[in-house]
C-alpha cells in the first residue's frame, strides 16, 4: 500500500504581490510544529512539495526532522490567478474550464496535478510520502477522486491552514481517506494601506520628522512634495506646478496600489486645502485610510531653524500662521527631536489600525 499525506499549507500573509514567494505569517510558522507533531511517528520515505514557499515552508520542519530533503514538482503548484479575477467559487466550480484573462482553470489546475500525482504514485509505489500542497490544487485531486466533491467540501477546508489529508492506495486506486488535522486559522484580515499627509511650514521638521517615521515602519514608502516641486524660482502660485500636483497624485497611486502599508507625504504645499483636494482627488486608488498631520513650532523656534539651515533671505512666518487643514492632528515640534515627533505621529497612527 502507498499512503500520501498531502499538507496543505498554513496561514499565508495576505498582502504579497508575488504569489510564488509569499511567506507565512508568524502564526504560520508557529503551525509547522503542528505539522510535525501530526506526523512525528510517521516512517517518511519522501517529501515532495509545490514550489511556492508558503507549502514548501510548512513542511519543511517535518522533513528535518526526518533528516530529508524536499523535491519539488513544479506542477502541484496552485492556481494562476489572471487579470480582474471576480467570479464567485460557485461559478467557477460548476465550470472547470471557466478562467479569467492570463488565470487558469481548474480543469487546468486538475489535470497538472494529477499528472504528478499518478508519476509520483508509480515511482514511489509501496511507501509514504509527505506532500506539500494548496487548496484549490488539493480540492481538485479531491475532485477527482470523488466527483461528489465540490465547491462545498473546497468552502469547508477554505480557512483550514494547516490542512493534513492521508490517502491510502492500492497501485493507483484509491482505497480511502482520513483527515489528520484541520486547524481553522483562517487568513490574517488586511488593514487598508495608510496615506499619512504631513504638512507645515518650511523649516518646521517634516522631511526629518517624514523620515524618522519612515524608517520606523516596514513596508512603507515616503515621497517628499519638494521631490515633484523642484523648480527655480519657486512660487506656490506658479500655475505650471499644477502639473506637478497630477505627478504627485500618480506616485502616490503608484505606491497605494504597490501593497505598502504606510504611505508618507510630506509638503507644505498640501497645506492649501486646493492643493490638497486636488491631488487627493485624482489619486487613483481605493480603500486607503487618510491620517493627517500639520507640524508647528514658535516663530522664535522656525527662526533658528531657518537660521541653522543656512536658508538665504528673511525668514517668513505665513505658512505658520495659517490654519491646519481641517481635521488635521496638530503637533508642535519646539524642542522635539524627529524621531520624538515620529513617535508622537505613530501613537495616533497605530490607535487606528
């Protein structure tokens, strides 16, 4: 008798662009152990794993503990998800030839895997292996096992992270199966990316305050209006920076829609509600959450800035005197460093995660 145990993989993190090398979340990694306890007493002949890492990772603490390596058979892989990808799971499991623009369908998904699964049957015929697999890879040689199962057995084990299934065979038919473990883990909920505005008078701090909050997030991205402004002589009400307005409205979009989960911006042009308004509307993304600033200090305090900073001409305090943006969090930077005044931001920004 051949046994298999397929090992569908455990919790993946949701927001990752590439679908080959998404990881595990920290709780996923936490379940290899419970992959392993699982099959402990298990005499393992092989393991064989899809490519992507989160299944190849979920076993991989088992294998080594076997003292084994892993191969990898290129066709367990999962399904390739194409372009504007909104069918339903019932739609698409009552037509397996049914596939979006660049996607695949799961008559596709089936026939690779199984073509795998039948090779691997015959090469290691009469011992035990260690499959590392996906859900809709794993549901479709469900499937084709037991034509019964469907959208509704794919819906029970859709949460289920990690999932252990043994099959028994006998040559290539299939004597029966037996769940081994089902641990519900669901997937991490994904928080909506962050637009953090920083705005204030020049010489007030937010390009260092920008950068010391920057650097304090992972996954996060910065750009500086001074970097799309940059124009000699420059004047606010220069129409032609207009255009620069659109510029920085496409490398926001660009940045929201690149999966960061912090994006941070800082100008003091954005300190014009026009301005503002203007860039905001023609950002071309969706749910993103906004958290405002605009940083202030004392007329004494942007004097020595200006002073420090070796600025020419007289320092000028219109932009200090002007009204936040409303509902902006206002934060005053006298004897602040920046990384106190990031800490300041990041303590109103993580109570709205």
């Amino acid at each position: 008798m051949t046994t298999v145990y397929f090992v569908r993989h455990a919790q993946p993190e949701s927001r990752w662009e590439d679908d080959r090398t998404r990881p595990l979340t920290a709780r996923g990694k936490s379940d290899r152990e419970a992959v392993a306890e699982a099959l402990r007493g298990v005499a393992v002949d092989a393991f064989i794993s899809s490519p992507f890492e989160r299944s190849y990772d979920t076993i991989s603490l088992c294998a080594a503990e076997h003292g084994m390596e892993i191969a990898v058979d290129e066709r367990l892989r999962e399904r390739k998800v194409g372009a504007g990808a909104r069918d339903s799971l019932e739609v698409r499991w009552a037509d397996f030839d049914l596939h979006e623009e660049g996607g695949e369908c799961l008559r596709s998904v089936q026939a690779r895997n199984m073509a795998a699964v039948t090779e691997i049957l015959a090469a290691h015929e009469g011992q035990t292996l260690v499959v590392g697999t996906h859900g809709t890879a794993l549901s479709t040689i469900l499937h084709h096992y037991n034509p019964s199962f469907g959208c509704d057995g794919f819906k029970r084990i859709w949460y289920s992270l990690p999932y252990i299934i043994r099959f028994d065979f006998e040559g290539a038919k299939l004597l029966g199966t037996k769940e081994i473990l089902k641990l519900d883990r669901g997937y991490p909920a994904v928080a909506a990316p962050k637009l953090i505005i920083i705005s204030g008078s020049p010489c007030v701090g937010k390009t260092t305050a920008a950068n010391a909050l920057f650097e304090s997030y992972e996954n996060s991205a910065h750009c500086d209006g001074d970097w799309v402004w940059c124009v000699n002589p420059f004047s606010i009400e220069d129409p032609r920076l207009r255009n620069g307005d659109k510029n920085m409205s496409f490398v926001l979009s660009t940045y929201l829609n690149s999966r960061f989960d912090y994006v941070i911006f800082s100008s003091v042009a954005v300190m014009y509600e026009s301005i503002r308004e203007a860039i905001l509307r023609d950002i071309m993304a969706k749910d993103y959450e906004i958290v405002a600033f605009t940083l202030t200090c004392s007329e004494e305090t942007l004097a020595k800035r200006h002073t420090s900073r070796g600025d020419d001409g007289e320092v000028s305090f219109d932009w200090l005197r002007m009204t936040p943006y409303p509902g902006d969090h206002v934060i005053h930077t006298d004897r602040k460093t920046a990384a106190q005044i990031a800490d300041e931001m990041k303590e109103i920004i993580d109570r709205r995660v």
